[in-house]
C-alpha cells in the first residue's frame, strides 16, 4: 500500500487521544473510533505512522496493533481475556525447575527465585515451586487474588498482557514487566532461560536466533504499550 497522507496529528478526543491523518481521525481494523488513554500513547501511535515511507510496511506498527486489539476485541469482552490469561499462572514457567542436582537448577533458582518473590508480596500471593514438568496446583486463594488483579485491568493493560504472557509462559513475568520500572529486556531473558542455557551448551543456531529476537521485541513493545497507555 502506498503512503496517502501528508500531515500526522494528534488531538484530544471523548475523555482519550487519537491521532489523524491529515486531519481525519484513525478508525481500528475493527472499523471504532481509536481513541486511546493517554497521551504519550498516542504520541507513540503517531510516531509510527510518520515513520513510514512511501510504501507503508504493515509489520510497523505494533502499538497500533495492540491499540486495536485493546479496543476491537478487549474492551467488549474483558472476562474473555481475564479466562485465558489465568492458565498462564497455573503453568508458570518460573514455577516449574530442574532437579536440584541437574546444572541448570542453579540458574533457575538465582533467575527466578527472587522474581516470583517479588511477585508474591505485591500481589499477596503463594505460588508452587516444583522440579519437572509435573503439574502442582497453586492454592485457590492465590488464583482468586491473580483473577481479581486481572479483573482489576483496563483493555489496554490487558492487551498487554495477552502478547506479554504467552511469550513468557508466564503470568508472574507479564505482570512484573506492566509495573512501572519494569525491565523487559531481564524479565524475558528470566522467562528465556532454559532455551539460552540449551543454546549456550550446544551453539546457537541463526534461525533461533532470529526468532527469540522477534519475540523480544514483541515482549518490549506489549510492556512499552501498557507503560504509555497508565501515563
């Protein structure tokens, strides 16, 4: 597709912000208004679209994606998104290990120990450790306490999530990388350690190379999305 528009704005729109494309505001893919809550969000909308050149790149625009799933298939139904989130806490990677005697325990334990126990006191939780693949059923108060925080999330932080979770495995890790201050870049190495220890044992290989790439740069926008969005 080629690039038809001149002038990209940004203007205060219903209690959001949106951006226009020579003074015409955008619509989602779904065909809704794409108004956004912040606007340091819509700034970040904005930046995308000016950085397109004559030929548009659909792959370019990540946080207008997740703009339009927040606000397409999100926000109609949050409870549905709330549903597919939680498994992600009772499988979580961090919760799952080695045995004690196997090298790649100690690295487990130094990664992710103190993040689930970080986790834990922000959210007032008891997760399982376990070694070995195993299923161990976290406590039903802590399900409940993760499904009332999720509960508790607009449809732009829970469209983060829904990218940020799957990369990771993990719940802990999606909601410790929306907190303010967050390091993408060390929570997804923590969710990534056992794929980079196996790389570092036997070589990498460029095809995996390329796509953990991808897939932490999927990881860095969901987070940067859900820190626009709350500013």
């Amino acid at each position: 597709m080629k690039r038809f528009w001149t002038d990209v704005g940004v203007e205060p729109a219903d209690g959001g912000w949106q951006v226009t494309l020579d003074g015409r505001p955008i619509r989602t893919q779904g065909g809704a208004a794409q108004i956004v809550p912040s606007r340091a969000l819509a700034h970040a909308l904005a930046k995308e679209w000016r950085a397109q050149g004559e030929t548009v790149d659909p792959h370019a625009f990540p946080l207008r994606d997740l703009a339009d799933y927040a606000i397409d298939h999100v926000a109609p139904n949050p409870a549905e998104t709330v549903a597919r989130l939680l498994p992600y806490a009772e499988t979580d990677t961090l919760c799952y290990r080695a045995d004690p005697d196997e090298p790649i325990y100690r690295r487990q334990r130094d990664l992710w120990e103190p993040l689930l126990i970080g986790f834990e006191a922000r959210h007032g939780v008891r997760l399982e450790r376990t070694s070995g693949v195993i299923h161990k059923p976290h406590p039903p108060e802590t399900l409940s306490a993760l499904r009332a925080a999720l509960e508790a999330k607009d449809p732009f932080t829970l469209a983060a999530l829904q990218t940020l979770a799957p990369l990771a495995a993990s719940l802990s890790v999606a909601l410790e990388a929306i907190e303010p201050g967050a390091d993408p870049d060390h929570l997804f190495a923590a969710a990534n350690c056992e794929q980079d220890w196996q790389a570092e044992q036997w070589g990498w290989d460029s095809e995996a190379e390329r796509a953990r790439a991808i897939r932490l740069t999927a990881f860095q926008a969901a987070a940067q999305f859900a820190d626009l969005a709350r500013e």
